[in-house]
C-alpha cells in the first residue's frame, strides 16, 4: 500500500479559502519508497505524488515569508511519520492513516517557526465500479450473477430491458445485493451453451455507493456453469503404482478396483495406466458417482494396439457379473448375470486423443466420439450399478485422461 501527498501553496488552491502570501516549496529529493524531503525555496507547488515511507520536510532559512501558509494533503494508510521541521506527526498525533481518510495539515509560518492543525475528512470516491465477473452456477441455471468490485446501490433498480441476452434469451426481473447484480433470465441455461450480456444505462443505472455509474457492457462473455463436473480427474499429480485409495480432485471420491487380477492401474506421467508387471484381464477401476443419470467423458490419451475388450470403457458397474461397456471398437455391451449382450455393434475404433462420452439415463443410452453422436438407444434396465472408469488391459502403452461425470 501506499499513500499520495500533495502540497498548495495556497490554501484558495484547494477550496479552504483562507488566502495569504502563500508559503514556497519545491522538493530537493523525491522518490517512490523510502524518505521525501521537501525544501521550502521556490514559488511553486507541489504536485501529489504516490509514495511509501516516511515523509520528511525541511526549511530554506531566506525566503521564508512571516504569515505565509501551505496546506499538506495526505490520502492513504502506510505513511510511517511526518517530520516537518522537527516536529512529527504520527497516529495519535491528530493525523489518521487509513485508505478511507484524507489528512490535510494546514502549516503557518509564524516568529520563525511553524505552526499547524490537522483536519481529517473521507477521501471522495470518484472511481467507477468495475465487472469482476459473469457467471452462472450450475445450480441455478437461471441466474446471471454480475459481481463488482465494490458495493453498489440497491434502489432503485435497473430496468430489465436495459439488458439484452443472446441465445432467444430475456430478462425477467433484476436484484442487486451488495456489490452482485442478479438477471432472472425467462428460461434455465443448459450445458456447453455461450451466452452474453450486453447493458445499457437507463434511468436507474447501475451504480456505487457514491454515484459513480458502471459501464455499459457489449456482448459481455458470461461464464456458464451449468453441467460442470461434479466428479473429475484429469491424473496430474506425481506417478504413483496403484489408483485404488487416491481422491479425485474434483468431488473427492475414491478410486477402487473390483476384479480378480493382479494388473494394477497407476499414473503415468499424469495419465492412467497400466504399472503392473504382470497385466491381466477382470480388474475394473471405478469410482462410485452414488447416481446412474451422468454425463461421462473420458479422453483416450494413448489407444495402443490392444485387441477387442482388452481396453474397454466401463459405466453403471454394479459388480463384476452386472456392467455396461464401451469397447476400443466403440460397441456398446450389457453384461448381466455374468452373459453378454451387444447393445450396439460398430467397427468404429478409437485412436489417440479421441474424448469417448456416454450419457445414460434411467432408459437410454447415447454414444459420441469427438462430439459425433454414434448411438442413441435403449440402456440395458438389468444394470443399475452407479460406478464408472475402465477396465485393466494386456496393452502396456493404453492410456486414460480427463476424467469427469457431470449430472
């Protein structure tokens, strides 16, 4: 922090009236931190200047004018002392050193020496309130909070139709709390959607405290929440053996791995994979979302060379008899009761970087890869589990990222 000092040589010059011969100062040395001295031997002011430190002045002996005045104003809160002449001022000594505080030392020349007073005020706030922020929540997804950097008047409010929306959207009401202005828009906002504000002052603009008017705002990008993951891991951390035990970092659920082989899953240079040295089949590494309605995306950061369900995505896992999975070739299968069943059948294979996402509902089932859609249909009602991740596989070089559900 810092504060500004500035120096009149004339108290007319700031408004206090007063008059007088006007006492002349100049500074003999001048910096940003540390120690400003300030000599009286010119006919000039001063002009404010940001500065930490203390502040210290001192006196040309000629040219001193008996009665003549200054006014020393100081706005801020990390001045350490004042030192005029040998006397110093401090908190507790009629000045106040706090951002909120304006300090003016109103100094005479008088019989060869200085006399002062000291007068506190409020700083006046002449800054403007600025957007901090735009955003929605995912929990509710029809609210666009505008938050400001400072506190802003309540009443009256702004009209609604001083906002405009893209996306066939339209204000239906406007609140403001503190220094957050809420829009109630006419319907929830979804998933992956990008929507704007624009704003133009009306007769009840947005405003702080003081009066100062926010700016109006152009297709204001607004960031939307809505269908972010509850659940994720995108494997950044150090590498480690074995998944089973580690939180994810969002939702901060536990991996686990139900099977009966002895391959193990880790992180690899912030990727899962296969550590183990012996690989093998029937190990699912999974995480327990507690729903079976989820969004789930997985990036396919290395597809290897495995064969046909020695890599396989796996979701709604209620054990190792009752699953759905998604195959490197993209089929979908059911497996229930321990027996098999292709839900959807394709030869589509996936290939490194490709983002499998599967959305399942109580009923359906829908496939995309790269945001191509390959199947929508019927989910297998026989599997209610509510675990997801993927399956152990013969392939080393096989690897997983980014992980999320989202509900």
């Amino acid at each position: 922090m810092s504060y500004t000092v500035k120096i009149d040589k004339d108290l007319d010059n700031i408004g206090e009236g007063g008059g007088g011969n006007g006492l002349p100062i100049v500074p003999s040395a001048h910096a940003t931190t540390g120690t400003v001295n300030l000599t009286f031997d010119a006919n000039k002011d001063y002009p404010a200047v940001s500065q930490t430190g203390d502040l210290i002045f001192t006196y040309a002996n000629s040219g001193n004018i008996e009665g003549a005045q200054i006014v020393l104003t100081i706005d801020g809160n990390s001045v350490n002392s004042i030192t005029l002449s040998g006397v110093k001022f401090v908190v507790g000594n009629g000045v106040i050193t706090n951002n909120t505080k304006r300090n003016r030392i109103f100094i005479m020349y008088t019989n060869g020496e200085f006399v002062y007073n000291v007068i506190t005020s409020t700083i006046p706030d002449t800054i403007p309130p600025v957007l901090v922020s735009a955003i929605i929540n995912n929990a509710a997804p029809t609210l666009i909070l505008l938050t400001y950097n400072k506190s802003l008047t309540t009443s009256p409010l702004p009209a609604t139709t001083d906002f405009s929306l893209n996306l066939s959207k339209t204000v239906n009401s406007v609140a403001i709390s503190g220094s957050v202005v809420t829009l109630t828009v006419n319907s929830a906002y979804t998933v992956g959607q990008l929507p704007t504000v624009s704003y133009t002052a009306g007769v009840n603009p947005i405003m702080d405290l003081f009066g100062n008017l926010a700016a109006n705002l152009v297709n204001q990008a607004i960031t939307n929440n809505v269908g972010l993951p509850f659940v994720a891991d995108n494997f950044n951390s150090p590498d480690i053996l074995d998944l089973v035990g580690r939180n994810t970092p969002t939702g901060g659920l536990p991996w686990y791995k139900i099977g009966s082989g002895t391959g193990t899953i880790g992180i690899v240079s912030n990727v899962a994979k296969n550590t183990g040295t012996t690989i093998l089949l029937d190990n699912f590494y999974l995480v327990d979302a507690g729903i079976r309605n989820v969004d789930y995306s997985i990036t396919i950061a290395t597809a290897g060379s495995p064969t046909l369900n020695d890599s396989a995505i796996m979701f709604c896992v209620q054990n190792t008899s009752n699953f759905l999975r998604v195959r490197n070739d993209c089929s979908i299968l059911q497996v229930s009761g321990g027996s098999p069943s292709t839900i959807f059948s394709t030869t589509n294979m996936w290939v490194s970087g490709d983002v499998i996402r599967i959305v399942i509902t109580a009923t359906t089932i829908t496939l995309y890869k790269n945001g191509v859609q390959l199947y929508t249909g019927t989910a297998g009602a026989a599997v209610t589990g509510t675990s997801f991740g993927f399956y152990a596989y013969r392939d080393n070089s096989v690897a997983f990222d980014n992980y999320q559900l989202v509900n």
